[in-house]
C-alpha cells in the first residue's frame, strides 16, 4: 500500500509544480499586459507633450481664426501644418507668413508686369487702369443680364409657322 500512496504523492506533487509554473506563467503574462500597457500610455503623454509645446492643442482658438482667414491663406496653412510637428508654434507661424508674403510679392510683380506690357508707366495709372478695368466689367455684367433678360421676354413671342 505504501506504494500506492507514493505514487499519488508523486501525482500530487507534480500537478503542485504544474500549479505553479503555469501560476508563474499567468503572473508574468499579466506583467507583460501591464509593461505594453505602460509604454503605450506613456508614448501617448509624450505625443501630448509634443502638441502642447508646439502650441496645437488649442483647436477651437485655430478653427476660430482659420474661418477668418482668405481660401488661399488657409490651403497654405494646411499644407504647412506638415512642419508643424518639426518646429515651434513661432517658427512656424513665421514660416507661414513669409510663404504668404512671398506670395502676395509674387502676385503684385505679375501685376506690375501686365502694367509695364500694356505701357503704364506710373502707380497712380495702373490705379486708374484698375477702376476703368472694374468699371468695364460691371457695364459688361449689366449690358449681360439685360441681354438675357430682354432674350427671355422676347421668347414668348417668337412662334414658328
């Protein structure tokens, strides 16, 4: 008999050490979760801390001044927000303004250059170009909608025979 009850405390004995590894097992499983949890969570407050020292976390303040802001200052500005990870929120707002001023420099030379093509020599004429220009195309959209309003009447009255 004290066979038997050796090889049932050798059964026991070994389902103990089963126990315990797949106990040591679970434990270090659960320590493994909580490490990956842990760099997660602190990957996360350092993508936060980048934000806040970049000055992007206020949403509500940048979507309250982009409404404001023209269609061409806004494309630039959402084109350049892709830097806007690399540098400070003053850097890039500094960049931003002198990609627009760059543009708007660029724009004011081609109109300087149309000025110089069609010979006006001085600032005060190509001020006077731009009201006879404006002042041309307002009696064009005027001589226009009367054009189509007067077509419109007048269909009524042509029948064809």
């Amino acid at each position: 008999m004290e066979v038997m009850i050796d090889g049932a405390n050798g059964c026991e004995s070994e389902r103990e050490e089963e126990r315990e590894e797949e106990e040591e097992t679970l434990h270090m499983l659960m320590m493994n979760v909580i490490d990956s949890y842990w760099i997660i969570l602190k990957e996360r407050e350092k993508r936060k801390s980048v934000i806040r020292e970049h000055g992007l976390i206020d949403v509500y303040r940048i979507l309250g001044r982009e409404r404001l802001l023209s269609n061409e200052e806004q494309s630039v500005r959402v084109l350049m927000r892709r830097f806007a990870r690399f540098l400070d929120a003053e850097t890039t707002e500094k960049l931003i303004q002198s990609f627009l001023n760059e543009k708007r420099l660029i724009k004011r030379i081609k109109c300087l250059q149309t000025y110089h093509c069609l010979g006006i020599k001085t600032l005060a004429g190509g001020e006077l170009y731009e009201r006879l220009r404006e002042k041309r195309e307002k009696t064009r959209e005027r001589m226009k909608a009367s054009l189509d309003l007067i077509i419109k009447n007048n269909k009524c009255y042509y029948i064809m025979y």
